[in-house]
C-alpha cells in the first residue's frame, strides 16, 4: 500500500505535536509539583516565624496592674532580653548544669516614698495556666539597693536583715530557676525590683504569689524588671517530690498547715484583703510537695473539704 507524503507529512506532524504537548503538560506538571513545595516550605516557615512574632507580642504581665512609675534596676548576672545563664536555671527540676542561683542585682533611681522593696522572678508562661512563681522576697529595707548572687539560697544568710523569702509555687522559701518544658517554646522570666509605700508587707511566707501581688498592688509606687527569654531543648522537667536534691522543707508539719487551711486562720495570723465580696481570705493551702512528703490528709481531702467558706 503507497502512503503519500502529505499523508506522512500530517502523521509527522500530528505526533509531533502529540510529544511537545505531552513534553509541556510533563514540565507544567513538574513544575506546579515545585511551586506546590515552595508554597509549603513558605507557608511553614511564615507558621513558624508568625508563632515566634506571637510569642513576642504577649503582653507583660504587669500591664494589668495600674501604671506606676519605673527605676533602673541592673545585673552583673543577667542581661535585659538574654536568656538566663546556666547557674540560674533550676537544677531542682532537673535541668542538667542548672544550679539555682539567684542573680546579683542592684537599683536606684526609685522614688523617695519608697520604704521596703519587694525581689521576685515570675514566669507567666509556664504551662500552669497560671504561671510560675520562681522566687519572692519581701521586707527588704528602702535602705538596701542591691543583692548579692545567691542571695536566693534556702535559709539565706545574705539577705537584707527582716527580709523574707515566700515558699513560691515550688513550695520552697528559696530561688528556684528557670526551667521550661521541651516544646513550650521561649519563656519570659521577669526578674522584677517593686518599690511599696510600707516597711513590711504583713504577709508570711507561705503566701502565694497571686495573692501576694494582690495585697501589694494599692502599695506599689514603683516597679523595674528585667525580661530574660529563655527556652531549652529537650528539657523534660523533673518533680522535685521526693527527690534526692529537694532542700529541706519548712518545719512546720504539712498535716498542721492542712488542718490550719480547712479551719479558721491561725491565731494571731493576718487576714489579708480579699478580692470583691468574697469575705475575710483563710491562710493559704499548704505546698503539695509538703503534703505528700509529709503524710498530710490526702489531697482529695483538702480539696473536697476545704476552706469553710467553700463547703
């Protein structure tokens, strides 16, 4: 059978039209495949930046408070906008080199009404819901401006004589150090100096640090911070309870404080203000560290019976 050649010439034509078309829809296919990876490789990467912009656009937790005039407050340990040093984070929740040392620290600048300060490091990322209370120090005279490193030390003896660590959240009266989570990102330890308008605070160590900020708050004049962001990788946190390097507990029996907890405030004991119309606040609960060292009540029984106020 002859094939003429315009017979050839459109068969020719046609597959060569049939290979560059599949040639195209090939390349236009490799190519949308690449421009597919690139969106998503920048769409995670805007995630990633977004979450970490986020992070930095929290607000200070202070911004709640009513405004109050600032003072220099500096370190010779910690720097504004560094993360802490290793020798501040905590080796009582196991971070591996953490040691627990409270900074140096040293203010001025603060207003002459001052007539005590109040030392604390406070974490309001920590994942409590409530932040983290790493450290209070309340009584320290107006006449004293600064305070060594390791001033932070259970049963200090480098304090400012009539100054009182609180027991914190940890339910120790020591500095306790950073220690935030794997995977819960960059935490925000605000070192803070707050000036008050009163020599002594009237509160005992065992309160709380929300309760504590509460009382304080119509006595402040002034307040300085320094901000550490700080963030560890792979850091699981370690319960101090029961563990070998968890310093010696308050004397005072846990069973004690729960019985003083579910009943009437101890005698003699301050009734602090109470938000809203709540009533006359009871002393507060006893460290959960405390209660299942020391054999206390079981906590579903503190809880179930609680303040009188609650039943």
């Amino acid at each position: 059978m002859k094939v003429s050649k315009l017979r050839v010439a459109l068969i020719t034509a046609a597959l060569g039209i049939g290979a560059g078309t599949a040639y195209y829809a090939s390349a236009g296919s490799a190519a949308a495949s690449s421009t597919s990876a690139s969106a998503q490789a920048e769409t995670q990467a805007q995630a990633q930046t977004q979450e970490h912009s986020h992070h930095h656009s929290l607000p200070n937790p202070y911004e709640f408070l009513p405004k109050v005039p600032s003072f220099k407050v500096v370190s010779a340990t910690v720097r504004n906008r560094h993360p802490l040093p290793l020798a501040q984070l905590s080796g009582v929740f196991g971070v591996p080199g953490g040691k627990d040392v409270s900074p140096e620290l040293s203010w001025s600048g603060f207003p002459k009404t001052t007539k005590s300060f109040v030392v604390s490091m406070y974490d309001p990322e920590a994942p409590t819901g409530s932040g983290f209370w790493h450290w209070i120090v309340e009584d320290i005279p107006a006449t004293a401006t600064s305070l060594p490193q390791n001033a932070g030390a259970l049963a200090s003896t480098t304090l400012p004589a009539g100054a009182i660590q609180l027991d914190g959240d940890a339910g120790m009266a020591r500095y306790i150090g950073g220690a935030p989570p794997a995977g819960s990102g960059i935490h925000d330890y605000y070192i803070t100096v707050t000036a008050l308008n009163e020599s002594s605070t009237g509160l005992g160590a065992t309160t709380s640090g929300a309760l504590f900020t509460f009382e304080i708050d119509s006595h402040t004049v002034a307040r300085a911070t320094i901000v550490c962001p700080t963030a560890i990788k792979g850091h699981t946190v370690k319960s101090p309870l029961g563990g070998p390097d968890l310093p010696a507990l308050p004397s005072r029996p846990a069973a004690v404080r729960a019985r003083e907890w579910c009943g009437p405030p101890p005698p003699g004991a301050r009734t602090p203000r109470s938000p809203g119309n709540a009533g006359p606040a009871r002393s507060n609960p006893p460290a959960l560290a405390e209660l299942v060292r020391e054999g206390a009540p079981s906590v579903a029984h503190v809880v179930t019976t609680g303040p009188p106020a609650l039943r």
